[in-house]
C-alpha cells in the first residue's frame, strides 16, 4: 500500500511544501548562482527514471564552462569554484530536484538518476533500480555516497528496492539531513566527481586486483 499509494502522494505533498518554504532560498541561488556562473545557473541532463524512461534533471549548476584554447572543458577543479565548492558541499546544488520530484520523475527517497550511457552495461540485477522512481536520496548516500565503489552502491540500491517502507524512508531522510551537516561521502578520494561506471568487466577486474 505505501510503496503503491502513499509514497508518491506523500512526494507531492512534501515536494509543494519544501517548494513554497525554500522558495525565498532558491531565488538567491538562482540570482546569485547566475552571476557566478555567469549566464544559466541551472544544469539540465537526461536521465532514467522509473521503467528506464527519460526525464531532464535539474540541478544548480556548481561548476563552470570554461575551455582551453581547443575547446575542450577544463578539468573539473579548474571549473569548480568557490560558490560551486559551497553549493556541493552543503548539497545546495540538488535542491531544484524537488521540481523533478513534483513532476513525477523522482521521489524523495530511492536510487539516485545515474547517466543514459550507463544503461546498456547494467547486468540483470542492476538494472533492478529502475523498478521504482528514483530519488533524491536513498539508501547508497547515506552510507558513503561518491565515497563507496559501484558494487557497494548497486548493492544497496537493490536493498532499499527490496525493503521499502514508510518509516524506512523518514529514517533516511533523517540520516541524509545529518550527512549533509557533516559534508560526508562528498568525494570520492581525491575526486571531486564519482568515477565513471565503466560496466561489470571492470568491477570484476577492481576485485580481482584487491584480493591478488
């Protein structure tokens, strides 16, 4: 009945709630985010949700468009300012996703939109997280976040997916409340951004090397 029913009504009822009382919060970031970016503050990408359909995300945009002299983006921490280091860190950058949650792409609580690239290297069980919407936060954030590897985080995808519940949920929401207080599981190592998923060949191949 909640996973059915409940769930979504209580994502639109919370998601029209979190809009009217952050609104004054994102007006400044939008304002403030379009002069420190100077143009768009927003960063729109295409990502699966539910039954693998397409939507658009929405995030503040926390890094630059700088290039080189060829074109090409400069590296991430050449792009990522001041403004953009706060933005992630706070994990301010993700609250135009309660749009997405409104709208019915997202909820509040599941597996976080990962790119449609990633789509044709899932194996079976992976491809399991997008049985349900996926969500703000879930299961894989509050255990480490950029900071855990594919596996683990495929791992606990499938969990949540498996065990949904009410309270479930609003205890997850209240353990990412606490995560981003204390700004874990940001980076991954030295990364500013997760490593890409290069499919299950190359997990196999990172445990081989670990138990070599």
């Amino acid at each position: 009945m909640y996973r059915r029913y409940i769930k979504r009504a209580l994502d639109v009822v919370f998601s029209v709630l979190s809009l009217i009382v952050l609104s004054p919060v994102l007006l400044v970031l939008t304002v403030m985010g379009a002069i420190s970016m100077k143009g768009n503050p927003f960063f729109v990408q295409e990502r699966p949700g539910k039954d693998e359909k397409i939507f658009k995300l929405i995030k503040f945009r926390s890094m630059t468009c700088e290039k080189d002299e060829n074109g090409e983006l400069l590296p991430d921490d050449k792009r990522l300012k001041p403004y953009g280091k706060i933005l992630r860190s706070l994990s301010l950058d993700e609250l135009p996703e309660v749009i997405n949650i409104l709208k019915g792409d997202m909820s509040f609580v599941g597996p976080r939109p990962l790119l449609v690239k990633y789509l044709p290297l899932y194996n079976e069980r992976q491809k399991r997280r997008h049985k349900v919407r996926p969500g703000l936060s879930g299961l894989a954030q509050i255990n480490g976040r950029n900071a855990i590897s594919w596996e683990e985080k495929f791992e606990f995808d499938i969990t949540y997916i498996e065990n949904i519940t009410f309270f479930g949920d609003m205890k997850f929401i209240f353990l990412t409340i606490l995560k981003v207080f204390r700004r874990a599981g940001i980076n991954q190592g030295e990364r500013l951004t997760m490593s890409e998923f290069e499919g299950n060949i190359a997990i196999e191949n990172e445990t081989e090397e670990i138990f070599a």
